[in-house]
C-alpha cells in the first residue's frame, strides 16, 4: 500500500467505518511507515483536541437572554397567525 | 491505533413527542427543543460565521424559522438535523452578506491537490494542549480552524465537533456523502499541518521533522 492510499482512507479508518481486510492493510503500512503512523496519530488529536475544546459554549447569560428573545419572537408570530385567523 | 470514539449523543426518543406537542400548539415542547440545542446550534453558527453577534442572531433567526415552519418538519430526519440545515443556511447567509467579495457556497470544492498531501510531518508531544492554558489553547484553536475556507470549516464542525454522522451532515448540509468525506478529510489534513507549529514535540533538536514528498511510497 502507497502513502496516497493509506491517506485516501485516513477517514474512514479513524471512524472506524472500514471492512476487516482494508483495517489489517492500513495497519501493516501503519506498522512500517512511521510517516504515515505519525500523520494518523496527529489528526486523530486534532479532532479529538477540537471535539473537547469547549470553543465557542454558550455563556449563560447569554443563553437566557437568547431563550427569551426566541420565546418572545414566536409567541409574536403566534399571535399574529392566530389574529389573523380569527 | 484505534478509531475515535464516536461522540455520545442525548437520547432522542423523546424529541418526536416533543415535535408533536409543538405543532399542536405546546410553547413548552418547543422551549424545551430549544433548550435541547441551543447551545449546539450556537457553536455551529459560530465555527461558521466567525462572529458571536451573527452566531447570536443565526440562533433566534434559527429557531423562530423552525417554529414558524414545523408543520413542514415530516420527522423523516432527526429534527435536530432539520435544525442543523436551518441554521447553517442562515449563518451562510450572515457571512455572505458580511463578506459579500467572497463567494461563500457549500458546493465550492476548493480543488488543490498539495491540501490533501501532509507536508510537515512531526511528532506532537504526547498531550499537547496542556502545554498551553485554556485561554491559549482556544485562541490557537479558534485562530486554525478559523483560516480554512468554510465549507471544510461546516464539514469539520458537524462530523467531528458536534458528531452528527456522514448521512446526517450529507442531509443537512445538501451534499453527497463522497463530497462529505473528501471535505472531511482535508479538513482533518488542514488543521493537523496548521497545528504542527504549536503542538510539535520540542525536546529534539533535529530529526523530529520531516517531509514528504506527494507519494511518499517508501
């Protein structure tokens, strides 16, 4: 296996969506491509390190100020649809 | 080396129910679906727009548009994902306007072939973020993912920050599953090599970096 084709695959691989055969391929160029092994390792941190980052939460302040704006926004709407109902 | 562990979702079951109750008039079913993913949809209208005023207006404009159209919701998807594919439009439309000099299209591939090649390759010290304090390491994170173009940018945040699967971000986003994973892909690829600088291990002073060349065949 080329390092072209070990990258092709990185994805499915580090989803662990992958048959059997193609796993044991991946990991014997795994095995002996330090490169490659190196290239693995680091992405898997990398979305790993993103995924517990905790970028960009919600402060709670802000959160309830958001939930009142939405609630008070559709009870308008609400209200309209229902005025024009009647 | 072992797969990534999926990210472990809420249970759903009761999200139909809720929907129900919505659509037939229950304003507290809804305030709960808003407390469900609120702070979700936010993170993603923020990775998106890159701006926390657009990230706090795509939410309300997010999920009125939901309320207001929850009679169209079928429950053929999760509604979670109905959600998603609201609010990315309405982000998308939020930078389009901002950055009207830049087409901003999910359906853009930006085809460059060296994106997919890694070219720096180094070892990272084993658990890199602790090398930094928590404000360094989110201005690092925000900085990277911030320089990629925001199609990768969506892919990456759906799949990989909020663990939708590839069907789910596909659905949400309009995009085959292929163009899913190929985004996905170079956008792994992208934020590892703009990553290197900060996370390398320090303690070499030569050897602990290579590059490879476009087919690395060794």
């Amino acid at each position: 296996m080329k390092c072209s084709e070990f990258l092709h695959e990185l994805t499915d691989y580090l989803d662990g969506v992958i048959d059997a055969g193609t796993k044991s391929e991946l990991e014997e160029h795994l095995a002996w491509c330090h490169n490659c092994y190196v290239v693995c390792d680091t992405t898997k941190k990398t979305i790993e390190i993103y995924r517990d980052s905790k970028l960009y939460e919600l402060p709670e302040n802000l959160e309830t100020k958001l939930r009142s704006a939405i609630a008070t926004r559709c009870k308008s709407h609400k209200n309209k649809t229902s005025e024009g109902k009647a | 080396m072992g797969a990534i562990q999926p990210k472990v979702s809420e249970p759903v079951s009761d999200e139909l129910a809720l929907v129900d109750a919505a659509k037939a008039g229950d304003d507290a079913a809804f305030e709960e679906l808003v407390r469900r993913y609120d702070r979700n949809v936010f993170r993603i209208a923020q990775h998106i727009t890159q701006n926390r005023e657009d990230a706090e207006d795509v939410v309300q404009d997010a999920f009125v548009k939901a309320y207001t159209n929850l009679k169209q919701f079928q429950g053929q998807s999760k509604f979670y994902t109905w959600l998603v594919r609201i609010a990315v439009n309405e982000a998308l439309m939020k930078l389009r306007r901002r950055r009207p000099e830049r087409t901003v299209s999910l359906d853009e591939d930006v085809k460059t072939e060296e994106d997919s090649v890694p070219r720096e390759v180094a070892d990272w010290s084993p658990n890199p973020e602790q090398q930094y304090t928590q404000a360094e390491l989110r201005d690092i994170l925000d900085r990277t993912i911030h320089g990629l173009p925001a199609t990768f940018r969506t892919v990456f945040v759906l799949r990989d920050v909020e663990g939708l699967s590839t069907e789910e971000t596909a659905e949400a986003l309009s995009l085959s599953i292929p163009a899913v994973k190929s985004r996905l892909l170079r956008a792994r690829l992208q934020l590892r090599e703009r990553l290197n600088k900060f996370f390398q291990r320090r303690d070499r002073t030569n050897g602990s970096q290579k590059t490879v060349s476009g087919d690395g065949n060794q």
